[in-house]
C-alpha cells in the first residue's frame, strides 16, 4: 500500500510545471514491479489502485485553491473532495492491472518481461482512454504531458495523440523494470524521437491578421462584485484600446470576463463596443442570458462588433461537473433550488464561426481544451485555428493552469492548428500548430499580447482519423504479444 502510494505521487511530479522526469521512471518501475510480483489478479489491483490515488491527489491538488476563494463557505469540504476523486479516480490504474494480470496469470505463455510491460502499456491506455470519456470524462494530465519540457517529443500526438503518446511513453519510461537492455533501448528511442520531432518543426512563422489578447488579472474573489464592475470594465477596454488598438483585426477577452450577465440590447453592448477594433472584433468571454435571466444563463463566447452587434455567439458545450453545473439538478427539483442560478446551461454544439477579417475558428472555453478530438465542429469544415478563453484565476498560481496550458498545447499538435488563449490571470499565449508557445504572458501579470495569427498546417493524421490511429498502434502492440506468448517467461 505504502509503496504504490508513493511511487504514484512521485510519478505525478514529472508533470507541468515540474517536469521531475527520473521520478516518473521510478513511480513507473515501482509500479511495474508491484504489479509483476503480485500473487493474483486482485492483489494486483489493489496495488496499482493505490499508487493512482497517490497519484491523483497529487496530480489534482491544485483544485483545493478553488475551495478557499473568498467567501470560502465549502473550503472545509476541499481535502475530502480531492482524495474521494482521487480514489475513484485510482480504479482506472487498478482494472489496468487487474486484467492483465488476470491474462498473465492464465496464461503464462504471454512471454518475456518485455512482452508483459508492453500488455500493461496497453491495459494503462485503454483505461487512460476511458477515463477521459466515461462519466463526462476526465483526462488531465495523460501521461504523455511529461514531455511538456520538450517540444520535439511532444510531436508524436500529431500521429496517435496524447493518449497514444502515453502509451509509447509508459513503455519508455518503465522499460528499466524490463532490465538494462530494455532501459538502454528506450533512451535510445527517445533520442530518436526527439531528433524525428525537432526535424518535422519549421522555423516558426506567425503572419496571418494581428490579435490582441488581454490578460486583465482579476482576483477571482474580487469577480462579479457589483461595486467593481465598472472598474474590472474600465480596465478591460483601456487594455484593449492600448496603442496600436487601429492595427488590430481582433481583441480576445478571457472566460467570463465581462462583468455582468449580457442580455439581448443590454445596455452594456456599447461600452464592449468600444473594444472592438475598426473592421475588427471583440471576442469576449461572457455570461448570457435570454431576455429573463431566470429562463436560463450561459458560458458564452461573444463575436462583438465596432457597433455593439452580437455578430456570433458560442455557448460552452463541455461544463464542468459540480463546478458549472450539478448533474441532474433539473430532473431532482431539490437540486434545483440549491443550485438555483449558479448553474449554466449547456451549449448545443461545437462550432466553426467565420468572421470578416479573420480566418475561421473554433472557440473552446477553458475545461473544453483538454478533451483529444473533441475540439472542432464534426460535421464543419476545417478551421484555421483554436481560440481558448479560460479564467484559471480559480486555481492561483498552483500547477493547475500550467498543466492546463499544456493541455492546450497538445491540442494544438493533434490538429495541426495554432491557438489563441486568453486567460483572465494567465497563462495567455500565443501557440503555433506545432506546439510551440511564441508568445505569452505570464501567471498573475496585467497586460496585452499582440501577435499575429500563426498558420495552420496540413491536417494532420490524427486530425484525419482521431482515435482510430490510437487503435492502430494498440492493435500492432497486442500483435507483438499474441505472437511472443510461446516464448518462454524471462
């Protein structure tokens, strides 16, 4: 129990923003060697369930600062919160190990250590998988995100994306549980895919329409305050308006930034108006609401013009459980009424929105950038970038929005499109289609980034096919199993 609790919390910590490599290649061999000297498949289970909820409590801490946002009336409830998730959260590293050493146990002909890491690598991906699709899904931090450091490695996810890149990196990094062959193999393959990585990356080029993207830096307990509405309003459109506000083609304003519910003729309109740009756009983070604000409000994205038209609207599809809304809230009326109208309504589809003067988009709202092939409209034409409006202000300077930005990145290389991000306290960035932050502003700084648009690339595979290429590579990998099980046990 110790060991595998441990051995997670340590694997945790070669994530964003650490980035501690060596001891997620010891969580990972500790892992292993729990697993492979497990008597049975349930002893086997419990271990591995175990080091995920050392794991996640350490990969999901950063949740607890939400907790104590002022007035702080649930922070009591934050240290049970995050160990309940992480212990459901450790069920999927447990069934990884359960069923493959169930498989192992009956039977044994499966092979050599390599073959049986490779069957756990295997098991791990089909249960990172699912934890990323059931129960609305929850994939932060995949185990590929440990290569956030390095740019070249994260080029991978443009073929199998990021879970597929997990898999590849769980064999890598537990192959010393393998031996030392296996472990001078994996480095060597590293250094071949960071060399592959570094070479498939042009030189970087950003010449497509100027943005300007502002980071207001609003405490998040001093948000939605009515007595500071008209200042957080007046510094938004002053950081808009900054010089070189006429050479613009877009201002973008982060998740609900706007201080106030935006209604149909909402007076308001014309004050946002002013931050929109000659020709040009504000694209702002915004609640809305109907013309009766108790018919329903949503996590909206607002394509505002220089005469205070709505030119386009996108409603936030993919909201966050328990945090914007409370599951069922409306088919159990006493839900209702505790959540009331602290609760968004859901958006009916992703979009691809195309304004004059810009090149067309998908917009996501903060949680929405973490989901792999679920960034784009389905039944659209390709868009020419990603705009990610998110308000991490909940999560102070904890890992949350570092990882959060990475997130966005690996996003960025599994579509071969760059992205905007604004976000209210940062990271704000500027992301080219292949992952590379060119531009940013950093955690808990007031200011603007103005850039120009970088261009996308050719679709890229996993563009194409999605998780039908994770499926190929798990296929390949089940073959060298099947055909390595008269091989005898190392």
């Amino acid at each position: 129990m110790g060991a595998g609790l441990v051995a997670g919390a340590l694997t945790a910590l070669a994530m964003p923003p650490l980035h501690w490599l060596p001891l997620a290649v010891a969580g990972l061999v500790v892992f292993v060697w729990l697993w492979d000297g497990a008597p049975t498949a349930r002893i086997a289970g419990w271990r591995a369930w175990w080091w995920g909820v050392g794991h996640f409590i350490v990969g999901s801490y950063w949740m607890l600062e939400a907790f104590f946002v002022p007035p702080a009336d649930f922070a009591l409830l934050g240290p049970p919160a995050i160990v309940g998730l992480a212990m459901v959260l450790g069920v999927f590293p447990g069934l990884a190990a359960w069923t493959t050493k169930a498989l192992v146990l009956r039977w044994p002909q499966f092979g050599s250590r390599y073959r049986r890491l490779v069957l756990l690598a295997i098991a791990w991906t089909a249960t990172e998988w699912l934890r990323g699709h059931v129960f609305t899904g929850y994939p932060w931090n995949p185990l590929g995100h440990v290569w956030a450091f390095a740019t070249p490695l994260l080029q991978g996810a443009a073929l199998v994306g990021v879970y597929g890149l997990g898999t590849l990196t769980f064999i890598v990094l537990a192959a010393p549980a393998a031996g030392w062959r296996a472990a001078l193999g994996a480095l060597a393959a590293v250094g071949v895919a960071g060399v592959a990585g570094q070479q498939a990356m042009p030189p970087v080029v950003a010449d497509g329409p100027m943005i300007r993207i502002v980071q207001p830096n609003v405490p998040q307990a001093e948000k939605w305050r009515p007595e500071n509405q008209a200042r957080e309003l007046k510094k938004l459109i002053d950081l808009s308006r900054r010089e070189g506000f006429d050479r613009l083609a877009a201002v973008v304003w982060p998740e609900t930034a706007v201080p106030f519910v935006v209604q149909p003729e909402s007076p308001g309109l014309s004050a946002l108006a002013t931050a929109a740009p000659r020709g040009g756009f504000l694209l702002a983070g915004a609640a809305r609401a109907g013309a009766v604000v108790q018919d329903g409000v949503w996590n909206s994205l607002l394509a505002i013009t220089p005469d205070g038209e709505v030119a386009a609207t996108f409603d936030k599809v993919h909201l966050v459980p328990f945090g914007e809304y409370i599951p069922f809230h409306k088919e159990w009326p006493p839900l209702t009424g505790l959540v009331g109208r602290g609760s968004f309504e859901k958006g009916d589809a992703f979009a691809t929105i195309s304004l004059p003067g810009l090149p067309s988009f998908s917009p996501l709202i903060c949680y929405e950038a973490i989901f792999p092939a679920e960034v784009t409209a389905p039944d659209a034409a390709r868009p020419a970038w990603l705009l990610n409006v998110t308000n991490d202000a909940w999560f102070g300077t904890s890992s949350g929005p570092y990882q959060h930005l990475t997130s966005a990145r690996l996003r960025t290389i599994e579509e071969g499109l760059p992205m905007i991000r604004a976000a209210n306290t940062g990271v704000s960035a500027v992301i080219d289609a292949f992952g590379r932050v060119i531009a940013s502003l950093e955690m808990e700084r007031e200011g603007v980034v103005d850039h120009a648009l970088p261009p996308p690339r050719a679709a890229t595979l996993y563009a194409r096919r999605h998780d039908w290429t994770l499926l190929g590579l798990l296929t390949i990998l089940a073959m060298f199993v099947l055909i390595a099980r008269s091989q005898p046990r190392g």
